[in-house]
DNA sequence: GCCCAGGGAATCG
DNA sequence: CGATTCCATGGG
C-alpha cells in the first residue's frame, strides 16, 4: 500500500482487498452517500472528506498524505489483513464462503464510539434511509458546522438537551434513549473507552446500563465503535440468515472474528436478489 | 391502508 | 423464565 500526494489529492496505490462501495454501503455507517459520479462523501470527526475508488486506487480529494495516514486509514482499517482474516473464517464455517465471495472488499470501520452508540439506538426498529435521517438532522441541529456538513454532536453537548429539544429529528421514541445516552457517557456512568479492552460479556453489560441500549445496539457499538471484531450483532436479517444457512449453529459465532462474517453475511441476505445470480 | 424497518422496555402468564 | 405488546415515523 503506497500513499502519495498528487497536486491537491492523495492517493492510496495498490489498496488491495477493500471496496469503498460495499464498505460504505453495508450498514455499518450512515454519513456517507455517492454522488452520481461515484465520489463519496461524509465526515468523521471534524474531516469533511471526498473519496473514489478506481480499481487498485483510492483517491481522496483536497487534502494531505498527514490526514490520510492518520485518520482514514485506521477509520478504514486499512492495515489489518483481511486475507487472514478471511480464510480463517472460511476454514471454520465452509458456509461462508458464498457470502464472503459476494463482497470480499467490506472492512470492518472504527468509527468514533459515542457517534456508533447514537447511531444504533436511533437504528432500533427502523430502516436505513430514515435512520439517514434523523442522524442527519442530528448533525444539522447540533452539531458543529465545518466546510461540507456538519460534525457529530458529542455526548457532551447532546446531556444538555431534553426530549423536546430533539422533536426536528421526528425519531419518535427513540428521542429519550438518546438523552439518557448522553447523559450516562457524558457523566461518566459508562466509560465507553475502556470498553476497548474489557471483558467482551462485561462490555455488553456496561452498554445495556443505558436505557435504550439491548443486545443488538450494544453488539453494534462494540463491533462499529470500538474495535470488538468478536462482537456478533444480530437483527432481523440475521434471523434470516441464521434460519437459511444456519439452521443448527455455527461455529462462526466463536470466532474472534465473528463480526467480520457478520457484515459478509448481512450484506449478502440484503442484497442478493438485486445481483444477477 | 398495510407492512415493515440493523430493537428494546414494559407487561403478562 | 419466555412470549406478547407497545412504541413513533415514514418508505415501499
């Protein structure tokens, strides 16, 4: 992987086994969207950033080799070695090898924690355009304003607003499990950093203090947010999943990298029958 | 109008 | 315990 500055662009040359689209676009995040031209657009943290791919080559626009280097390429995890990653998965669940096939350039992002907790509350019950949104208007409403868009706004600054506050973002009941989300990172009562490392059951426990916050969000938050690739969410597509192919159990469950044959999985279900085969 | 959505809390038996 | 019901909203 070579990074290099050409005119006001850097590019990342022979990017190997990654794919921006399916990566972007299988449910893990929802603050980027591809124009006609195929560029994405989206922000984490205070970067506003402009990507492409073609072929082998990552282009990100108006910015420099510091930024890259620092900030995309561990938010796309660029330097793990999914090859490993998934032939070890393919040797403890054969059955995986369809799904893994149909999208073998998804990584796994580390996004900011408290922004995937957020986020995942407001997913509960709810479809991804929605979900879209609301975090949209989240943004809009309370966050900061920087060159092309809006930053997340943090656990901090979200404590002090109430339920009414939230009514432009129209997400109905999940309004108060955003407050008392914020509440509890922001006061302390859960730590989400230390989650990083803790005991996976433990870290499940200290998201599920949080009102709003089961299994499922908490599975998510580990997995998007905190770099817990054991973490395993299950939704209702995964429901199906386990049903069709995996009616008496995997083994997959038990893997250390559970969650990267999650997001294979989950982004085969919802998207085979728009692929030809 | 009806069903569903990257669920979880409250309630019931 | 497990099973059911309700929750707000809007896309298809």
């Amino acid at each position: 992987m070579i990074i290099q500055q050409k005119g006001t662009d850097v590019h990342i040359l022979n990017i190997g086994r990654f794919s921006l689209a399916d990566t972007l676009d299988c449910g893990q995040c929802f603050r980027w969207d591809a124009d006609e031209n195929g560029v994405y657009s989206g922000i984490t943290g205070n970067y506003f950033m402009r990507i492409s791919q073609s072929g082998d080559t990552l282009i990100f626009y108006n910015t420099d080799t510091e930024t890259v280097k620092n900030i995309f390429v561990p938010y796309f995890d660029l330097d793990r070695d999914y090859d490993a990653i998934a032939e070890e998965l393919k040797k403890v669940e054969p059955k995986l090898i369809p799904a893994e096939e149909f999208a073998p350039g998804i990584r796994i992002m580390a996004q900011q924690p408290w922004e995937t907790l957020c986020s995942f509350i407001i997913s509960q019950n709810n479809n991804i355009p929605r979900i879209k949104g609301i975090i949209s208007r989240l943004c809009e409403n309370f966050g900061e304003k920087i060159e092309g868009g809006f930053t997340f706004p943090s656990a901090d600054v979200t404590a002090k607003l109430d339920v009414d506050a939230l009514a432009p973002l129209r997400c109905g009941f999940r309004a108060k499990y955003i407050i008392d989300a914020a509440k509890k990172v922001s006061g302390g009562v859960v730590d989400l950093e230390s989650l990083r490392t803790l005991d996976i059951a433990q870290a499940r426990t200290e998201l599920m203090k949080i009102c709003g916050v089961g299994p499922k969000v908490a599975e998510c938050t580990l997995l998007y947010g905190l770099g817990r690739l054991e973490a395993f969410p299950v939704d209702v597509w995964m429901k199906r999943v386990m049903a069709e192919y995996f009616p008496n159990g995997t083994p997959l469950l038990e893997s250390r990298y559970a969650g990267v044959a999650q997001q294979y999985l989950f982004h085969r279900i919802r998207n085979e029958k728009k692929s030809a085969d």
